[in-house]
C-alpha cells in the first residue's frame, strides 16, 4: 500500500475522503494542501505527510493508480503550477 495512503488510514481517515483528497490533488494541489490541514491529523503525523507529498510525485502518482484516478490530471496541474 502507497505510504500516504497508508498513513491516511492509520489517522481514521475514511476511503472515501482519500479519494476525494487525491481528486483535489490531481486538480489544485494547493487546495489539496489546505484539505490535509483540516483533516485533524496530530501535527507529528501531519509534518511528515507533508515532506513526502512535496519532495516525492511519484509518491502521488503511485496512490492515485492505486485509487483508480486519472493520472493525466496529476500532469496537467504540475504543468499549471510551473507556469
């Protein structure tokens, strides 16, 4: 299982906000940023979930294939966002 989901999981996050968060995600990641901070996740848990959305895609990409989404859009928001 994908790190981020799995550390999603253990904070009783429900699959169905998982896959709604990736959504947002693959969308506007900046939005998706907010939404993890609303989450109620501790601090010590949500520090670490942070560092390793921001410093590994492939970390992303691997959970939204995992979760069924379109990767497509993961691509195109990155493209958003370096422009």
């Amino acid at each position: 299982m994908n790190p981020i989901i799995a550390l999603l999981k253990e904070q009783n996050i429900s699959d169905d906000k998982i896959k709604s968060l990736f959504q947002t995600l693959t969308e506007n990641p900046l939005a998706a940023m907010a939404t993890i901070g609303q989450l109620g996740i501790p601090p010590e848990k949500l520090q670490p979930l942070m560092a390793m959305i921001m410093q590994n895609p492939a970390l992303i990409k691997e959970a939204v294939l995992e979760l069924g989404l379109d990767f497509s859009k993961v691509e195109a928001a990155k493209e958003k966002l370096q422009k």
